[in-house]
C-alpha cells in the first residue's frame, strides 16, 4: 500500500530554539493510527505542521498523494470574533469553502450530538464564539472536523479542556471513523485505545518509527534501554581490564603502546555524566498525625454556583485520592478550599496541627516572571534534603532538566511545560507532607509524568488531585470520588470505569447530600494504658531499625546486580535475595503502619 504523505530527508529549525528535526524520512499509509511522543520541545508540532504543510521544510520535501483532504487541530488557532457555533462547525467561517460536513453529521442534530460527547451540552449553535474561553473554541473547532470526512486527520493535543467522559467519547469516535490519524498528546490512555498502528518518537532531532500503541512503545524503549545497560555493563568491564593494565607495566617501562592507551581512552570518552532522574522520594519528611483533613457539613459556592452541599468528608494521613467530574462542577474549588485559600459558607475545616501543604493550581501567575530559573527555586530553598543528601538549588533544578543552559533563563521566556516543571520543582522543594495538585499532567511531555509518577509512587505523605488525565488518576490514587456538579461528593469504589459507566447510563451517583468516608488505612482506635504505650512505642523503635537494615541490604543487592551484570547464574541468586529482602521490608514496615495507628497521640 502506498503512502498517502511522504517526508523525505526533511530538516528543520528555527533561529532560537536551534536545529529540531534533521534528514528525517517517515510515511503515513491510508487508515494508519499513529501517536507522536517525546519531550516537550523535541519538534513535535514542527513535525506536524509539515505533514500537513502548514509550513515548508528548510531542506528535503514532503509529498501528498494527489486530491488528499487533510484536517488539522493546532495547539493556537483563531477563529473569527463575530463567527457563530454554526458558522464554524457547518459553515467556512475557520476551514475553507469545499471541505463540506458529512450528511450524517450535516444537520444541527448530528453537530448538538458531536457538541454534547466533548462537553458543551449548554452551547446554542447561534452562540457568538468570540466570548467564549479559550477551551471553549478549542472544543468547538475539533467539532468541525469531526463533522467532516478527511482522508488525514491531524490533532496537537485534543484532549485538553476535555473531562474523563470526553476524552472517552472522543476516542470511541474517532475509533469508529475511516482515514488516517496522527495525534500527539500526553494522554497515555487516549494514546493507547485510538493510536493503534504505529508510534512515533520525536527525539535527538529524529523520528523512530514503533509498530504498536503506546503501551508497545513503551516496551520497546525498555527493551532498547536494557540491551544498553547490558553494553554499558561490558563497556566498564573491558574498561576495568584496560586501566589495571595500563597500571600493572613493568617498573623499567616507561611508555604504554600506544594503541592500548588509546583503546582505554576511547572506552570513556562516550561516558554520559552521571544522571538519577528522580531522587526526590524523601523530600516530604515532615511526619503527619492521624489527623489531615476533617470537612464537617461543609457548603460552599462559587458566586451563585453551588459546589458541595453539606459535606462531611475525611482524609487520613496517606491517603491517595482523586476527584473527576465535568467541567465546571467546582473540582479547583473544592481543592483551594482544602489548601487555605478560602473558607467555606457553612459548616468548618479541621486541619491536622502537623500539616504542611502544598498547592499546584492551574494558573502559573505564582510563578516570578521577573526572576531566572536559578533564582525562582533559591527563592523557596537554597538547600533541600533529599534522601540522605544535601542538595544545592543548583543541583535540585537539575534532577527536573534544567541543565547549567537553562538556570540562567529568565522565567517569562519558559515553555509552559518548562514552567509547569519549574512549578513542582518549587512546590516539592518546600518539602510538604500534604500535595494538592490541580491538573497536574498539564503542558507536561509523557517522559515527565512517568518521572513524577516515580516519585509520588515512593512520596511517603498524603495526595489529593484532581485531573482528567484517566492513566495518571489510575496511576497514583487509590480511591476516586467524582463531583457530578450539584453539589455531593460521591465515592466510586469502582473508580473511572464506575465513572463513565454512570456517565454512559445517565445513572446518577448513590448519596444524599453528602458524602462522608473515613480514611482507607484508619481503624478502630484501641485503649491503651501506659505499659500499652510505652511497649508499643519500644517495638515501633525496633520495626524502625529493621527497616532501616533492610532497606540497606536492599541497596547492596541492587549495586551486585550491576557488578555482576553478565553473570547470569550469579543474576538469578541476587534476584531471589532481593525479592526476599524486598518481601521481609514490605511486611515490617505494614507492622509499623498497624502499630502506628494503634498508639494514641
């Protein structure tokens, strides 16, 4: 089958941001579904708009078989202030005269249908989108090409502004839709149930081409990853060999040949410096009480929107907890109310004496515009502890891709992801036992999110977060509530699946006014006299040290794996050490859990 758009040797850049894509060759064939991944920066939308030849390569040529109607979503567009809904969706107010809706699609039924599934229900087709906010006219200009049949559809980040049930809908629509696609987005779960064919990877000025979605990608790279750690692990065996030997000479010799030397001297030149990409685990160490967060018949508004009605609602110390629903039913709210920034109109907000938040809202205004990098993170700390050691601010930005380049820019000149990062960066270095984080996947790249993914998973202190990003939710909670916007907060035992289920039924969530829950880890205290406590308190001491034992034997087995990276029957014995010592840890410190929950405060 032939390929119905061919980029052949194409190169481009751009006078700031330097040399993005160079002498890249790849196809598209009729009805391939490909997701594009990689950092943000790595020339992802470059590479889109040559596909569809908004813009023309610097070098090489792209190809489009004859006649092909190409259909492009980009990150910025501009519709006209005084278009109506219809006029953009039906008419050619923002795509040219020609590029007609399909029948089934034509009339103002199938587009109030295609309005519904991406979440603007309340949005008349005579609506002026002028006004509108950004989200807004993005969704509606996905809608006009989603009326539309297009042999290529192209879209950069279409499930922004979208809810979880949007984001479902889109992908089942455009899984029942004929022609090629080609997305890019940080959604992972959207890129693995439409992206099914094929993706690709911006990256090192290149594209690699992946058979599979992303969970095959995914794969692939880990695999890539695994055959180079086994050649580094040959490289510095040879390369121990070659410096003993270039240290053991005669003593009467006074010159090494030269093509030994030279061969040891090769061996490290490619040596990438040392890099732990996320060492942040420990940065929370401040220790919480049993008490984080205690709502009691909370109602509070937004203006004359109600958000929660009567609330009683607990979360505990290590709580993991997301919050999904519609746009606009009061999530950000909900969270600004748990991290201080208001009150509520009835009703009273008990906070734990030990609690520490932090708050990453959407909006990146707390961010000083006027300072460098450097200089924003010195802002909050010049040293953190993290783990064992003591890291300059320096340091720190360097564990979140800001290389010595990047400390010096000035704040205002960021990307949104680079800012989006700079944002955690300040938060965590605060070193807070309670994160709230509002759309926290936003403008980040999927290498990011997997990083900060790493890091909550091993984040010791409490996590409330509201997102529409449905595999970052699955990732990191373990409880879900949903906010259907009438004001309950209703629990999801089944989490998103539960979600969209009621969503596709039309089936309203159980619950009165209110929902209240007890923390998933908290049970029945138990009186303890005296004796109880101060016994209690020697075995907690023990479970402790215990830990801290384990958790250096756990160390050392993983350095031997390293060393003895070739070896394999040496690989399966450390391997069951370590599962053994990984087991005995788990358990102790469940041990501590239990007990800790028993001793009064």
């Amino acid at each position: 089958m032939g390929n119905i758009v061919s980029l052949d040797r194409v190169s481009k850049g751009y006078g700031a941001a330097g040399q993005l894509l160079t002498d890249v060759s790849v196809g598209l064939a009729d009805g391939e579904r490909i997701g594009v991944v990689g950092l943000n920066g790595a020339g992802k939308s470059t590479l889109l708009r040559l596909l569809t030849r908004t813009e023309e390569p610097d070098a090489g040529r792209v190809t489009h078989r004859r006649g092909l109607r190409v259909g492009l979503l980009p990150q910025a567009l501009q519709l006209p202030a005084g278009a109506t809904v219809r006029d953009v969706v039906l008419g050619d107010a923002w795509l040219p005269d020609g590029f007609e809706a399909e029948h089934e699609w034509a009339g103002d039924a199938g587009v109030r249908a295609v309005l519904d599934g991406l979440g603007m229900p309340y949005l008349g087709l005579d609506q002026p989108v002028g006004p509108m906010s950004g989200g807004e006219r993005r969704r509606v200009a996905l809608a006009a090409l989603l009326v539309r049949s297009t042999d290529l559809l192209v879209l950069d980040e279409p499930t922004n502004h979208l809810d979880v049930a949007g984001i479902d809908w889109l992908a089942r629509h455009l899984n029942a839709r004929r022609g090629a696609l080609v997305v890019v987005t940080h959604d992972r779960w959207f890129l693995d149930a439409v992206c099914t064919t094929t993706t690709w990877e911006v990256a090192d000025q290149t594209v690699r081409v992946y058979e599979g979605g992303f969970a095959a990608w995914t794969l692939a790279r880990a695999e890539r990853e695994r055959l180079a750690a086994v050649a580094e692990a040959r490289r510095q065996n040879l390369l121990r060999k070659e410096l003993a030997w270039l240290r053991r000479g005669a003593p009467a010799r006074t010159s090494k040949p030269r093509f030994r030397i030279e061969a040891a001297n090769a061996l490290i030149a490619d040596v990438p410096p040392p890099r732990d990409r996320v060492s942040l685990q420990r940065l929370a160490t401040a220790r919480l009480g049993k008490r984080v967060y205690d709502l009691e018949q909370v109602t509070l508004h937004a203006g004359p929107k109600l958000i929660v009605e009567d609330l009683t609602w607990q979360i505990g110390p290590g709580d993991r907890v997301a919050i999904v629903g519609p746009n606009g039913a009061g999530k950000s709210t909900l969270l600004r109310l748990l991290a201080g920034r208001i009150h509520p109109d009835a009703g009273r907000v008990v906070v734990g004496a030990t609690v520490r938040p932090a708050f990453l809202s959407q909006e990146l205004v707390e961010l000083p515009g006027e300072l460098r990098v450097l200089e924003a993170v010195e802002e909050v700390a010049r040293r953190v502890t993290v783990g064992e050691r003591e890291l300059a601010a320096a340091q720190l930005a360097e564990l979140f891709g800001f290389d010595d380049r990047r400390l010096w820019t000035p704040v205002r000149d960021l990307s949104g992801g680079e800012r989006r990062r700079l944002q955690l960066l300040r938060l965590l270095a605060a070193e807070p036992n309670v994160l709230i984080l509002d759309e926290p996947t936003n403008d980040l790249d999927t290498d990011t999110l997997a990083a900060l993914e790493d890091l909550l998973d091993s984040w010791p202190g409490t996590l409330v977060v509201a997102s529409h990003d449905r595999y970052f939710v699955e990732r990191v909670s373990d409880t879900v509530f949903a906010m259907p916007g009438d004001g309950r907060l209703v629990h999801l035992p089944g989490g998103i699946d539960e979600y969209l289920a009621r969503v596709a039924s039309g089936g309203e969530p159980p619950g009165g006014s209110g929902v209240e829950r007890r923390a998933a880890t908290a049970t029945t205290d138990r009186a303890m006299d005296a004796a109880g406590v101060r016994q209690a308190k020697k075995e907690l001491a023990r479970l402790e040290r215990r830990i801290g034992k384990l958790t250096q034997q756990e160390a050392d087995l993983v350095e031997q794996l390293a060393v003895h990276a070739t070896d394999y029957v040496k690989l399966t014995e450390l391997d069951e050490q370590l599962r053994a010592v990984r087991a005995e840890r788990e358990q102790a410190e469940e041990a501590w859990l239990a007990l800790a929950e028993q001793i009064p405060d």
